[in-house]
C-alpha cells in the first residue's frame, strides 16, 4: 500500500506530463522543492485543474511515489488571486519563483530551513497580491531577496569590507564599492587594486538597503515611504545582478515577459 503524507506547498510552475495529467513544481513547508502528479488535472472537470495554477498554496494530500509523488486531494490556503490581474504582480512573482526553484534545487544548497523559506515565500506573495503599485511589487521583491540570500547563507555585509575586515565608509554622501566576485562591499584601498567586476553604490542606497535587511519583510521601514521609482529601480537591478551572479545565469523572465507585450 502507497503511503499518504500531507504538507502545505505554494505552486512555482506546472506543465504537461500528458494530455490528462501534469507535473507540479511547488515548495512545500515540510519537504522544500518538490515536483508530483497532478493525475486529471487537464481534464475539464478536474477539482485539481484550479489547484495547481502558479502562486497558490495548498494543504495537499500525497502519495508516495518511487520517483515522483502523486496529489490526492487539495484544499487552497491562499489563492493569491489579485497577482494573476496585474502584469508587473505577475512578473516579480514569477522571478521569485524562479529563484526558489534554482536555488533550492539539488545542484545549491540542501541545508536550507524549509519552513522559514516557505513561510517568507507565503508573506511576499501576499504582500504582492495586495499591493497597489508597481512600486510596492519592487519594494517587497527587494525585500524577500535580502532575506532570502541572507537564509541560505549568501546574505550581504553592510559593516566590513570583504577582503580587509576593516569598517566600511558611512558618509552619506559618498559611495561604497561592490565586488560580485567577492559578493560583498569593498573599502577604496580594497578597491584599487581589484580587478574584478564592482559596481559603485551610494551610501544611501547601502543605508536602505541595510535597513531591509534587519527587518522584517512585512515590517515597514522609515525608507519605505520615502525611496522613488529610480532608487527602488537601482536597489532591485543590484539585487538581481548579484543572484545573476551567484547562479552563473541570468534570469530570462523579464525579457520574456516584456516581449509577449509587445
């Protein structure tokens, strides 16, 4: 007899296995990633079919398999409805979903904590789901980054530099240097004679974005009110130029997204 386990999992992607059934690729709060059948789900009366769209969470109930396992029943926790009737909404989710599904993937890290990452994973799509703006979709993408990195042991240092260990300039006025190589912030001395790939940051950019990092991600800060379009703009391009780098790839979503609007 096959057994049942139950566990509470958001849903990343799907696609066809066959013309009935489909593969769920979904993070789940006990197991981490996880890919199952979903068996009829493609058919037209499928209680499943509405159950394994992107960016919903489930209390599912599974059947062990030898390689994959199979959905039995599942009840929706959070639909996240109001991601799927905005096209930016939509967009950060799907790059957050990707990041999950890389980074939590065998060839990273196995050590990761499943329920703090799911727990994270839930809170940013809900905050995404009833936000207002563009804006704000930006604001708490950075803000599950950080914290996201920070969990699998890739978080950024705002205090020292990287090769010397010595304190990192604060004036507000002036800029700290970022080495991708390195992944963390570089003194000037450090940085003259560092042929890698760096990037010049505003202290308070640095200053922002240190602030995240100590908060909470549904917390509201004293630069949440105040940062623009441009600053959130610049925050999040550093960001998603620094996960480029750490996976050696650089995530398509945006390009494939801005195309299929045209």
């Amino acid at each position: 007899m096959k057994k049942t386990f139950t566990t509470d999992a958001i849903n990343l992607k799907n696609y066809p296995l066959n013309d009935n059934d489909s593969i769920v690729v979904m993070f789940s709060r006990e197991k981490g990633l996880m890919r199952a059948v979903a068996k009829g789900s493609k058919r037209p009366k499928s209680k499943l079919g509405a159950r394994i769209q992107m960016f919903i969470a489930n209390k599912l109930m599974m059947f062990e398999g030898r390689n994959l396992d199979t959905i039995s029943e599942a009840q929706s926790l959070n639909t996240f409805s109001r991601i799927r009737s905005d096209l930016d909404k939509i967009t950060y989710s799907m790059y957050i979903a990707e990041l999950v599904n890389t980074f939590c993937s065998k060839n990273y890290n196995n050590d990761e904590s499943y329920q703090e990452i799911y727990d994270l994973l839930y809170k940013v799509y809900d905050k995404i789901a009833s936000c207002n703006s563009r804006q704000e979709a930006i604001l708490y993408s950075i803000k599950f980054l950080i914290h996201f990195l920070s969990i699998l042991g890739w978080g950024l240092d705002f205090s020292c530099c990287s090769t010397c260990q010595k304190p990192l300039n604060a004036k507000q006025d002036e800029s700290s240097v970022f080495s991708f190589e390195l992944g963390g912030f570089i003194c000037n001395d450090c940085a003259v004679n560092h042929p890698y790939n760096t990037i010049k940051i505003h202290n308070k950019i640095k200053a922002f974005l240190c602030e995240l990092s100590i908060s909470k991600l549904e917390e509201k800060t004293k630069y949440d009110d105040l940062v623009n379009d441009v600053v959130l703009e610049k925050c999040f391009s550093f960001m998603k130029k620094y996960t480029d780098n750490l996976t050696n790839k650089r995530t398509k979503v945006f390009e494939v997204l801005s195309r299929s609007a045209i």
